[in-house]
C-alpha cells in the first residue's frame, strides 16, 4: 500500500493521539498548511483503501474510575461465535470483544471480551449476564483480571530515511 507524502504527514501527525479541544482535527490541518474539508477526506480515504483501520478513542479505564477490570473468555460453539460475539461486544460494559483460536487441549475459549466496573462484584455481576446472553451455546468461561494497565499504541510510522 502507497501512501503520499502528504497522508504520511497526517498519519504522523495524529498517531499519537488528538489533541482535546474542540476542534481537534482543525488543529492538524493547520499544523499540516492544510483545511479541515481535505484533511478528513484524506482520513476517510485512507479508510477505505485500509490505510487505516479506524480512529478510536482508547480510555484509561482507571483515571474514569474502573478499576475492576477483566477478560472474560467464553468456549462458544462455532457456529454461534458470530451472533453471539456481536451480541457480545454491544454490551456497554463491554470495551472490546474478538474470537480467537482455541490452542486444545489447555485452553478452549474462543471468545474474548474485556468487562470494567468499579468492583470485582460489579464485574462478575457482568460476567454473569454475559453467560446467561450465550446461553447453552456456551460450554465454559473464565474471567483474567488486570493488575496493572497496560500502553495501548497503534502502529507508528517511522521517519522516512533520506
């Protein structure tokens, strides 16, 4: 995949975060010499030649007060990993949801979603909704709890050489 100089320049530019204003892709385009209009359009267009992904916001669960924080893993049949998985990752408590292999025989789970609340007690009271949404296409589950936050980065680019 190619990218021009100009979409490298606004790929450095926010890969490490925007900034928290009210305008935050106003501030880029000025730094960048470029307007608003040509800036997003230039995101959207990265987007969609799969540049880039997505643009996310990635919280720090704890400064908003969640410390109880766990991974809730689920061995779910195959053929409902889909719905249910969807299902899932609705849930607002929920941050994020994926299916991943199983490695057989020591670990069967094959969905994996990231529960916060406020308590332990909270979280496993989540946990348990969450087993009842699966339902009896859920043959096992298991929580991992966090003990420590962990940097979340996306990819980043490094500087052209020459």
């Amino acid at each position: 995949m190619n990218i021009d100089a100009t979409d490298r320049r606004i790929i450095a530019a926010t890969q490490g975060g925007l900034a928290l204003v009210p305008q935050p892709y106003a501030m880029v385009a000025e730094k960048l010499g470029l307007d608003e209009a040509t800036l997003c359009a230039r995101l959207r267009a990265m987007q969609e030649r799969g540049v880039i992904r997505r643009v996310a916001v990635a919280p720090n669960h704890y400064a908003l007060g969640m410390v109880a924080n766990g991974m809730s893993v689920w061995d779910v049949e195959d053929g409902a990993v889909a719905e249910l998985g969807a299902r899932v990752g609705a849930l607002d408590y929920v941050s994020h949801c994926y299916e991943r292999p199983r490695a057989l025989p020591d670990w069967p789970y094959n969905i994996f979603a990231m529960i916060h609340g406020q308590s332990r007690d909270e979280v496993e009271e989540k946990r348990a909704q969450i087993a009842e949404l699966l339902g009896d296409a859920c043959r096992a589950g298991d929580i991992l709890y966090s003990t420590r936050i962990l940097k979340k980065t996306g990819l980043r680019l490094r500087p052209k050489e020459g």
